[in-house]
C-alpha cells in the first residue's frame, strides 16, 4: 500500500479538469456518494461511479469493463491483481468495514456478545440471511468455525440480485441478517443487533487501486488523496466504516 497522503488535491482550471471513472463494490456506496461532490467542488474534476455488488463488479471488469480505479474489499482487490485487471502496487487503504447483525425492527434482539451465544442465536433462528459478498465469505468461514455451516446452509436466505440482505429482513424473509454494518445502516425497517462478537470479527480493508487502463492517474490519483483527507475520514466514520 501507498502511505497515507497528507496533501491535498489542487483545485484544478477547466483545461486540467478531468472525469475520473471509477467502478465501485457497495459497502462504501453511501460513503462515497457524499464524498464525491465535496472532492468535485475541491478539485474541479468530475467522478463518474458506477456500483454493484463484489460478485457482479469483478465479474464486469474480468470481461473487460473499463475506468481509471476500482474501490473494493481486499477479497476482491487480490485475485483481480494476480489476473493483472488491476495495477499493482497501486492500491491504497481508506476504510476498514466491520460485519454485524440485524433483525427486523420491534423484533427481539438475540444475545450475540459472545461466540457461544451467537452459535445458539443463528442455531434458534427459523431464517438467516447474508451476501455472496466480502462479508458473506467471512460469514461462511465463521459457520464453518462455529461448526453450523450445514445447520445453517437448510435456512439461508440469498438476497436477491443487489438486494441488500437489510431488506431481505425488513420485509420478513429472515429473522436475523449480516451484512456490513455501512450496508445495514442506510436501510429503514431493521434494528442491528450489533457487530460480530470478540476473534469472530474480521477487518474488512476497501482500497481504491488503479485499473490497467486508466486515461486518467493524475485526477485518479487527487481522488484517492481526498479519501483519505480529515473531510472525508469524517463522512466514512458517519456511514458505518472507520477512516483509514
């Protein structure tokens, strides 16, 4: 990773400004979607940001989508740059993302504040629904930890398409949700329980890395430094995430 960046992005003059296209995973979509004005307004650059989820947006830049930096959890940041779809040593760290819990509102909140009750927590549950995402991979590697995986397997709930797994519990589907807490928060109808209890919890890293072809580094680059700016570390902190 790069160190972290001190300066700040001059502001630039029509001929300097630049679209910086950047296709993004969605745990820093509300994060991002309040960063990007206060980073045009700085620099004068524009952002053009497309999101889907992990899944969908590796599988569109594996068959060749195009843009100057890809915004993504190290789950995905790692096999895109052994298959050379990003540059290397080019990415940058500017938010980590804890997994956590929800039920729908007004319902009981199950104790999950130690591994053995969260065990008994998801086992008592009729429903459980989670991603196919980065915390969905965390999630399985937990099952299999707490040994429920194949308990667990028989009421998965898979959210469908983008949907969130929030609204997969807001609409009753399944009595307990895990998600990323940035992407448990925006969601109306829910309560989160809280994160995952002591060693179950995994720092999830999102970094912004440069894609092979990118007509943009320059612009590209001002972006990432903003990321990482006091202005921008207290949005992230709001959105559920903590500023790297």
């Amino acid at each position: 990773r790069q160190p972290r960046a001190t300066t700040r992005p001059d502001v630039a003059t029509t001929a300097q400004a630049a679209e910086i296209v950047v296709l993004g995973t969605t745990a820093a979509k509300e994060a991002l979607v309040e960063i990007v004005p206060l980073f045009e307004r700085t620099s004068g650059h524009k952002v053009n940001i497309t999101f889907a989820s992990g899944p969908r947006m590796v599988e569109r830049i594996r068959t060749g989508a195009t843009g100057d930096l890809f915004i993504g959890p190290d789950e995905y940041n790692e096999p895109l740059l052994k298959e050379g779809k990003l540059v290397a040593g080019s990415g940058v760290d500017f938010a980590h993302s804890l997994t956590g819990v929800a039920v729908r509102a007004g319902a009981p909140r199950p104790d999950i504040s130690t591994p053995e009750k969260f065990r008994s927590a998801l086992l008592a549950a009729k429903t459980v629904s989670f991603s196919g995402g980065a915390s969905g991979i965390h999630v399985v590697n937990v099952l299999d930890r707490l040994g429920i995986s194949d308990a667990i397997k028989t009421k998965h709930v898979a959210p469908q398409g983008d949907e969130p797994v929030a609204a997969v519990v807001a609409r009753g589907a399944a009595e307990i949700g895990i998600h990323q807490i940035s992407q448990l928060l925006p969601v109306p109808g829910i309560d989160i329980v809280g994160p995952f209890p002591g060693d179950l919890q995994k720092i999830i890293a999102y970094a912004a890395t440069v894609l092979p072809g990118s007509t943009q580094r320059e612009a590209g680059r001002a972006f990432v430094t903003f990321l990482r700016s006091p202005e921008a570390a207290a949005i992230i902190k709001k959105k559920g995430m903590e500023p790297v």
